[in-house]
C-alpha cells in the first residue's frame, strides 16, 4: 500500500508511514489519534483532498502497526 498507485506520491505514504509528514499530523495518527479533532482535520481539508487525508492516515497506521509487530516478533526472539 505504500508504493500502490494512489493520488498521493509513494514517497508522502512512506513518510507518513514513519510518522514524518504533514506536520505533526502522521506522527499523531502514530502515537496519539485520539487527540486528532475535527478542526485538526477542517485544517487538512483546506489544502488536501479527502482521498489524500485518508491515505496518509492509513499510511501513518500502517506504519505504526508494522512497527508494533516487529517489536512484537523482537520481543519474542524472532
């Protein structure tokens, strides 16, 4: 999903990915998305498109996810 055709660059998806795009917004989606708000995502609309916000929101999750289970299989001595 971070290299798939999509309307926002590879490279934007892989930043989010590790938390390091659009400000602070993917790194929120990281570690802290419940603190995201409705005017934090009116903020993003006025210079995004709603396909764009949602990728990089799925990118910056996934990177996190990945993240988690590699620290999972570390810790279990994989």
């Amino acid at each position: 999903m971070l290299e798939a055709p999509a309307r926002t660059t590879p490279a934007l998806r892989q930043a989010a990915a590790a938390g390091d795009a659009w400000d602070a917004y993917a790194a929120t989606v990281r570690t802290a998305s419940y603190r995201l708000t409705d005017d934090d995502l009116a903020r993003l609309r006025q210079d995004h498109t709603e396909d764009e916000i949602f990728e990089v929101t799925v990118a910056a999750s996934v990177g996190a996810a990945l993240d988690h289970h590699d620290e999972g299989r570390r810790n279990l001595g994989d």
